[in-house]
C-alpha cells in the first residue's frame, strides 16, 4: 500500500514536459490543391413553389359533371364552413376524397374495401354472420354478396356475383343438418 502511494506521488511530481513543436510552421500538405473549386449553394427561391398532387384541376375530364357539381359544393362549402367535406359522390369501397377549406382535396385509399353500398347509403364492412330468412347465412355487410350452407343439400358457399359458388358437400353425405332458429 506504501509503494502504490509513492508511485502515485512521484508521477504527480514529475515535471511537465512542453509538445513537441512543428520545426517549420506551414508545412503542412494542402489537402485543397489539386481540387475543383467549390461551387456555391444555389440561391434560395423567392416564391413558394407550385403544389404538386394536392389540387384537382376545376375542369377534370374524368368525372361526370355530377361528380364535378359535387365536388365543385364541397369545396364551397369547406370554404364557407371552414371544416372539411367529405364528397359522396366520389366515394368508393377503398377510397374517399375531402374538400378542405384551403381548397385543396385529400384523398384516402384502402387496398381492401372499408365500406360498401346497403339501402343507397355507406355502411362499414361487418363480417358478423347473420341468419337470413331461408336458413343461410350471410355476412352483415359485404363487399362481395356470399351466402354460406345453413345445412341439408345446398352448395357449403354461394358467392352471388358472377354466379360462382364453391363445391357442396362431397359424395353421398349431406352437410350437417340446419341448426335450430334461435329464440325469438
């Protein structure tokens, strides 16, 4: 324990030495030469630049002139109101399109529709089963109509559109009986 106390004492007496200091100043190797001069940052735009993809232009040949009448309301209307307005009339299953009340649209697109179409209004997609009156089931609200077996000799699953329907039950037997109605 004494020598580590002299060791540490003898270091912190020893005396300073100076760096090494450069015999000739300047000596240095440009590491510039050789190279192209630097060309300088642009100078900055005075005027803000045009948005792109955020405006639809007032006369947009791709939609029916009741769509551009209802775009053409909404966008007053989100003016006037200062709120967002959805325009229903180019709403999709996977999209929708908002006037803002700077006049810009916003559109939002799904890849899987999150509404459909039931009784000429909007409704969320709801995959809950329900019994329909001949026994069958179906999805509440679908983007595709398709009606599964309540039992007995009909096809396990119906897709409505383009008639395509899955194979019923296979060879001698039947698919497993309709269950009971449920309670009223």
């Amino acid at each position: 324990m004494v020598t580590a106390a002299v060791s540490a004492l003898s270091l912190s007496l020893a005396p300073a030495v100076p760096a090494a200091a450069d015999a000739n100043p300047g000596s240095v190797i440009d590491v510039s030469a050789g190279q192209p001069a630097l060309t300088p940052a642009p100078k900055q735009q005075t005027q803000e630049p045009e948005p792109t993809g955020s405006l639809r232009p007032a006369d947009d040949g791709e939609l029916t002139a009741a769509q551009q009448t209802a775009l053409t309301s909404a966008q007053k209307q989100a003016a006037t109101t200062g709120e967002p307005v959805r325009v229903d009339a180019l709403t999709t299953e996977t999209a929708t399109t908002t006037a803002n009340p700077s006049g810009t649209l916003t559109y939002d697109s799904s890849l899987l529709p999150v509404r459909v179409r039931k009784d000429h209004r909007w409704v969320p997609v709801d995959a809950t089963l329900q019994r329909n009156a001949d026994g069958t089931f179906s999805p509440k609200a679908a983007a595709e109509p398709l009606t599964f077996s309540g039992g007995g000799t009909s096809p396990l699953a119906t897709m409505a559109r383009d008639k395509a329907s899955l194979a019923p039950c296979p060879g001698p037997r039947r698919c497993p009986p309709r269950a009971p109605p449920a309670p009223a």
